[in-house]
C-alpha cells in the first residue's frame, strides 16, 4: 500500500511565510505578552531576553533536527527516531493534545480585538467561526495559503511597527531603568524567580519557529530550506516582539495603571496614539489572529495528517486521517477535523487551557535538545544537510535553562505546577496507551514518505552546499 504524500509546493520563503503567520508576533504582543508583564511587570524585558537566549539554542537544534528529518509529524517523528518509539509516542501525546488548544487560545483573542469594532461580540463564538473558516481554507493548495499567511503577515508588522515608534520615538523612561530597576506589576521589584517564571511564558510567546519542519514534505529543498527557515524565523521573531514590548515598558506614562489595565496594550496605544489609533491597531491585531489560527491550523492538521499515516490511533481513524486530496494534495479530513475540534475547545474556559499549555513546549524542547544528542552520537542524524554549530553547546545549555523555568514552574502554585502536573498526565496517558494498545496490536508503524533525491554531506560547521 502506497504511503500518502503530500505536494511539494513551497519554497523557502513560502515555509517562512507560514512559520511567521503561526508564531504571530502582533498576537504574541497584543495576547500573550501581558501575561509575562503581569508576572514579572518591566522584568518582562529580562524574561523575553532570556526566552530569546534559549530560542537560539533550540533554533540550532530544531534546524539539526528538521533537517534530518524533514517530516509532517514534526517533533514526535524526530524524537521516536532519536530517542526510540515510546519517548516519541510521548511527545505525539502532548503535541497533539496541547497544539489544538494552542490554536483555541489564539482564537479567543479575535473576539477581544474585534469587540472595539463590534461591541457584545461574544469571544468563544467569534473564535469558533474563525477555527472552522479556518479549517476550510487550509484545505487549498499549500502556495495559496502560504501567500495568504504572507499578506496578513505584512499588515500585523505594520501594527507592531506602530506599537514600537509610539514608544521608542518618545520614552518616559530611560532604557537603563529596566535594566537596574525593574518592578513588578504591584509596584514592588520584581524578583528573580518571577521573571524566570515569566520566561516560561515569554518562551511560548516566541515558540512557533520550529515548525517549519511540519512542511518538510511539502517544501522544496526541505533539507537545507527548512532549516533556513527555522533560524530566520527565529531571528525576525525576537525582533518583532522584543522590540514593541521594551517600546511599551519605556513609553507607558504609569506603568501601575498598565499592569492593572484590563488590555494592556491596547491601554498604551490609547493613551500614545489615541481611540481612532487604537481602534486601527485593534483591527491589524484581529486580522493576525485570525491568520495564526489559519497557520496553525495547517500546521496541527499536519501533525494530526503523519499521526494517522503512522496508525497511532485505530484503523478506521487512521484512514481518514490520513486521507490526501486529490487536487490541492493537501491532508483535507485532518485539517478539517482540526478546525471543527479547536472550534469546540473556544468553549472551555481560557484558564484551563493556559494551564494545560503552558509548560508542555518546555518539556518537548527537552526531549529535541535529548534527540539532538542521541542522534549524533548513533548517527541517525548524520545525514542532515545543516549541522549546528559548536556542538553539542546548543542542546545542553538548552537543557539547562529548561531545567531551570521547570524547577521556577514547580513552586509556583497558580499556573506552573498545575500545569506540570497536566502535562505529565498527558505523558502518563500516552505511555500506557502505547504499552497496552499499540505495541500490543502489532507496534507503531513509522511510515517513511517519500523523499527528495539525497544531496552532498554536511560540512561540520554548518550548511551544505
């Protein structure tokens, strides 16, 4: 029987495209950098410094990875080559768990940016729509959609180009301030182990990068193009948030009044720029989320796509979820069936998702950077067209900063430990799924798609060409 494939119609640049789109600076910014300023107030700058820090570790070791394995299974079809089937069955049980309610907290920020044009706009409902739309679109040619992402993609940096010049051009505050004198959101200093809790989020803030490798099979090139695509995602990434949120902390007039607003950012550009101002922004941000939900989408129903290819699930699932159309060459009952679920997790309530998500892209960063290692010391990943540089620096600083925001995670009560406390659930839950259901139905078949025409070997320090 025929592996399903899927068409290789993308380019460098249309990869990136779609990996910016999914990351989302603006819905980054605009979503979830208030909860980095909440926890660690004008720390947060430190927090997204240090998420950046370790975003270049893990860019080399997503690059290394990706480039091995340029697969639509992503990070659970490297770690179960890497580190054997059980640990990447682990990660497939997280990542498919936490990427859908990714994509339902994403979704639930078009209602609140909407809502300044369309007063009472009820956010669960206005983020349903938007997976489902969503979901139908992806169905189309891979190309169309990545030069749809880029359009999008255009008028959310114009946003946060704006968001950046409104402080920057004219700051309250010296830069040297937060750097010797960061606050908490109550006024008091922000402490260490708040602004390195801080970090976990502001790590999620910017995670995204890495899934470039969710279309290896479908991009041209994959083995050098996707790793391409992974490091200069990462790099635009950190400038397009770091920037705007260090221009919100030195331009904020109180910066007690911009913790305690109920949409911080929306209160700076009000209070910078004005309501016609805000209400121009609020539109951009609502026009970005609505294209990160497409983004995600086509990256989730890939993952969902490899995971019944792969037959995790039972044998009528597997089928459909494996199912290629025939004209766009795209896996349209995965992608649809992604938006449908996330529409329905728009319903439950934002907190539990957070919690559920928080901590998740933590522990499979460590199972990469753990991949990273095993794989070059049994060579499995000694065919890959990009070798990261100075090794093995990347995988083990990564491993310990990561240890480092999971220990400041496990004391704290509201969202680290309970979220930890999921996420190990979820682990729990796929081990024994595959220990009394898969491996006993005849194991966890790795299907291996077909692939390009295998090039020259990697120089050690880097690209092949």
């Amino acid at each position: 029987m025929a592996v399903p494939a899927l068409r290789r119609g993308l380019r460098t640049l249309g990869t990136l495209l779609i990996t910016l789109s999914a990351i989302s600076p603006a819905s980054s910014v605009f979503v979830i950098a208030p909860g980095v300023l909440t926890g660690a107030g004008s720390g947060a700058f430190y927090s997204f410094v240090a998420a950046a820090v370790v975003g270049v570790f893990m860019a080399f070791v997503y690059a290394e990875l990706a480039s091995a394995f340029p697969l639509a299974g992503g990070e659970y079809a490297i770690t179960a080559r890497t580190l054997g089937r059980l640990p990447g069955f682990v990660v497939l049980g997280i990542m498919i768990v936490t990427q859908v309610l990714i994509l339902a907290v994403i979704a639930l920020g078009v209602g609140t940016y909407l809502g300044v044009l369309i007063p009472g706009l009820s956010a669960p409902v206005a983020a349903a729509v938007t997976c489902v739309v969503a979901g139908l679109v992806a169905v189309f040619d891979i190309k169309l959609n990545a030069w749809i992402t880029g359009v999008f993609l255009a008028i959310e940096l114009l946003a946060l180009a704006v968001v950046a010049a409104l402080g920057l051009l004219d700051p309250v505050r010296p830069f040297t301030e937060l750097l010797t004198q960061p606050v908490a959101a109550d006024g008091g200093p922000a402490t260490v182990g708040a602004i390195v809790v801080a970090t976990s989020v502001a790590i999620f803030a910017y995670n995204g990068y890495g899934s470039a490798v969710y279309f290896g099979e479908e991009t041209q090139d994959a083995g050098r193009g996707v790793a391409r695509a992974i490091l200069l995602a990462l790099g635009i990434t950190v400038l397009a948030e770091l920037v705007p949120v260090t221009a919100v902390l030195l331009g904020s007039a109180d910066l007690g009044a911009l913790f305690s607003a109920p949409n911080m950012l929306s209160h700076f550009v009000t209070e910078r720029g004005g309501g016609t101002l805000d209400t121009v922004v609020s539109l951009a941000v609502a026009l970005a989320i609505i294209n990160a939900v497409l983004a995600i989408v086509l990256i989730s129903s890939r993952l969902v796509f490899s995971s019944g290819r792969d037959r995790a699930w039972p044998a009528p699932v597997n089928r459909a979820l494996a199912k290629v159309h025939p004209r766009f060459g795209t896996p349209w009952v995965a992608t649809i069936g992604t938006g449908v679920v996330a529409a329905v997790l728009c319903f439950v309530d934002e907190q539990v998702l957070l919690v559920v998500t928080s901590t998740a892209i933590v522990v499979v960063y460590a199972a990469l950077c753990l991949g990273a290692i095993a794989g070059r010391r049994s060579g499995a990943t000694a065919h890959a067209r990009y070798r990261m540089p100075w090794f093995p620096v990347a995988p083990v600083l990564a491993l310990a900063a990561l240890g480092f925001v999971l220990y400041q995670n496990a004391r704290d009560p509201e969202i680290g430990r309970p979220s930890l406390l999921v996420t190990a659930g979820i682990a729990l839950l796929a081990v024994v799924y595959y220990l009394l259901v898969r491996r006993r139905r005849g194991g966890w078949v790795l299907a291996e798609p077909v692939t390009e025409e295998p090039t020259a070997p990697a120089r050690p320090d880097g690209d092949r060409s």
